[in-house]
C-alpha cells in the first residue's frame, strides 16, 4: 500500500481554522439537526493514524467528551518531552524532521495518514508533503485568527476531486496534488 498524506479539516471563509482567541465553536454556527458527519466517518475508515500538532493536541484534550480517535494519535512537539500521564495511552510523541518522523510512522505499518493542524500542515506542505485536501468551508468570516495556509517555498499545484455541499450552506472541496 502507498503512502498517503490527507487533511480533512473545516476553515472560516476568510481561511482560519481557529478564531482569535483560539476558539473553534464557529465550527457550529450553522445548524445540523441530524449530525450530518459530512464525509468524516468514511475519511477517517481509510486512514491508518493521526498526525497533529501539540496544539490540535492540547485543544482535543480539553474537550469534555471522550477521546474521540480510534486510530493511533502521533503528536508533533518540540516543547513537550511526554505526553501527559491522562493521555499516555492515547498518543505517541515523536520528534525530528518530518521525514524522520514519517519514517517512524511508516516502520510501524501505517501508510495513510491524517494530518490535522494549521502549522502541522504547514511544515507538511512546505516539503510538498501533502497529497490530498478535503476543505470544508464555513459560511462566516472571523476577522483573525489561526490561518490554514502559509508561506510555501514554491507553488503546489492541486487539482479538484470532488466539490459537495452539505446543509445547503457548507462548501467541501476535494483537492488532490498534481505535477509532482
Ligand atoms: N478548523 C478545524 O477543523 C481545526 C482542525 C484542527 C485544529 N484546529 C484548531 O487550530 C488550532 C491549532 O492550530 P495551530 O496552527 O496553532 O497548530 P498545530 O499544528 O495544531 O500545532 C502547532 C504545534 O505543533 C508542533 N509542530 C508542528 N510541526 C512540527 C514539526 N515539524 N516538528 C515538531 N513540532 C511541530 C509545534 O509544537 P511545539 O510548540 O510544542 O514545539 C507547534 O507549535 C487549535 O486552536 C485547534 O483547535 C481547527
């Protein structure tokens, strides 16, 4: 099986995942009184394991539900040297380059991987990492905040998957990389 590397995340229309004050409960500012997982469940049936960075990490660990991933969790620090004792069987620290750190996961058998938070996927595009993105845009705009996209080194080219809308207000595109 190929190695893969997706983002399945939901951005503001002015392109943040997180608000200024680090916020994300936009993420439910348009009703869905029937749960609608918009493609969340199927996504994450064919990946292997959860790449994110410590602050995805952290926003996770403060929710007051129960651990959300079935999937083996890999965190990206240089701060932190442990995960914290309430969630040592929940996640994995790992450190290095990414390629090291890809090598790491990969040794373990997990080939598909879900890369989740705005740095983490960042540092991931900047190496032309990132192989596939399912965007999920919200109809509002937060002013500031934690932007999805950064600076890259070059451009990346992508070509569109899929294009669906869900609740009849919420955009999601499928992107996939092209011209490698
Ligand atoms: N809208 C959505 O769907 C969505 C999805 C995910 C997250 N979020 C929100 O977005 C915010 C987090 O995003 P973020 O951009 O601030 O951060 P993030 O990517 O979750 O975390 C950034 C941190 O990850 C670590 N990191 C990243 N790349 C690394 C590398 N190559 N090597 C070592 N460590 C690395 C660093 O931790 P250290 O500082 O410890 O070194 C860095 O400060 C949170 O508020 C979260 O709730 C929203």
């Amino acid at each position: 099986m190929n190695n893969k590397n997706s983002v399945f995340i939901a951005t503001s229309l002015d392109g943040y995942i997180a608000d200024k004050n680090g916020g994300i409960n936009w993420l439910n500012s348009v009703p869905n009184p029937n749960n609608d997982d918009m493609g969340y469940i199927e996504f994450t049936s064919n990946i292997d394991a959860l790449v994110m960075g410590r602050k995805t990490f952290e926003t996770v660990m403060g929710f007051d539900v129960p651990w959300p991933y079935e999937k083996p969790v890999f965190v990206l620090s240089n701060s932190l040297n442990e995960i914290p004792n309430s969630h040592k069987d929940k996640a994995v620290l790992v450190k290095g380059t990414l390629t090291e750190v890809l090598e790491q996961i990969h040794s373990k058998g997990y080939k598909r991987l879900y890369i989740d938070g705005g740095t983490t996927i960042n540092n991931f595009l900047k190496k032309d990492l990132i192989d596939e993105m399912i965007i999920t845009t919200i109809p509002i705009l937060l002013g500031g905040g934690s932007s999805l996209f950064g600076d890259l080194p070059s451009e990346l080219n992508f070509e569109l998957v899929e294009s669906k809308v869900f609740l009849n207000q919420l955009v999601q595109n499928h992107y996939k990389r092209k011209n490698r």
